[in-house]
C-alpha cells in the first residue's frame, strides 16, 4: 500500500511539474497559405506550363477518340436502313468497344494528370515544409497551422509566417 502510495506521489509530481514547464514556455502558435506559399515559389510557373502541355496532350488525344466516335456513329446512322442485322450488330460493337475505350482513355488520363502533378509539385512542398519547420523553430512557434479559408476562425496578422518562409525561401 505504501508503495502505491509512492508510486501516485511521484507520478503526481511529474504531472505538476510537467503542468509548470509548459506555462514557463507559452504556446505559440503560427499560420501560414500553404497554397499562397507554393505558388510564390520559383520555378512553379514552370510547373504549371509543363502540366498544361501534359494536359493539352491528353486532350487532344480525347478529342481525337472523340471525332473518331462521332464520324463512325454518324455513318451508322445514316447507313443503318441498308445494313443487314449481322452488319448493324457488328457496327455496334464497333461502335461500343470504342466508347469503352474513350471511357477507359478518360479515366487512365485523369490518374496520370495527377500523377504527373504530384511528381512535379512533390520538390516544392516539401522544400515549403522544410522552411516553415526551419521558420518554426527560429521563432520558438509551437504550431504552424494553413490558413485555409474556414479552417482558422480567428488570426492575429501579427501571427502570419508568410513573410518569415519567403524570406528563408528568398521570395521577394
């Protein structure tokens, strides 16, 4: 029982002792626009372009399936009164098989344009993630939140980071 008793006491100590240090070193607590930051970064108007022309390739292979589609379906319909039914059910196989494939087409492009985005932007947040932790440190922050709309409810502009990052980032 003594033993317990010791065991409580010294556990009540840590605990009040813990409680003490924190309110010798008060919370601070930083936000930061984690989208504002990435897109002041150099070299992300780059990314951009790059993205744009990766898109615009996939696209334009889209619209090429697309017109593909359009001009067979456009001979079905105007032919269809003369086919025989073997023709007809063999055109709109044709004509299935190749919506499928644009479907798939469209699917596939949408997880490589992602891929692509994440492989691209992946350097700069974590160059970003580096230098607000570096900025978090250098300025005793206990917490760097993103000030995303709806996400903080109140800020301090005194409490902004923004200029902090850019300048360790050497934004201008």
């Amino acid at each position: 029982m003594k033993k317990l008793a010791k065991l409580f006491a010294v556990i009540a100590l840590i605990i009040g002792c813990s409680f003490a240090s924190h309110a010798q070193n008060p919370v601070k607590i930083g936000y930061i626009d984690f989208n504002t930051l990435l897109a002041a970064m150099p070299g992300i108007d780059s990314v951009k372009i790059n993205l744009q022309r990766y898109q615009k390739t996939l696209t334009d292979q889209m619209d090429a399936m697309k017109a593909e589609f359009e001009s067979k379906y456009s001979d079905y319909q105007s032919q269809a009164s003369s086919m025989s039914d073997l023709i007809k059910q063999t055109k709109e196989k044709e004509l299935s098989d190749l919506q499928g494939r644009i479907d798939a087409f469209r699917e596939k492009a949408q997880q490589d344009l992602q891929s692509k985005q994440q492989e691209l932007v992946a350097p700069f947040i974590e160059k970003a993630k580096t230098a607000i932790k570096e900025v978090a440190k250098e300025n005793k922050f206990t917490y760097i939140l993103n000030a995303i709309e709806d996400v903080v409810i109140y800020k301090d502009e005194t409490d902004d980071v923004m200029p902090l990052v850019k300048k360790k980032l050497g934004i201008q």
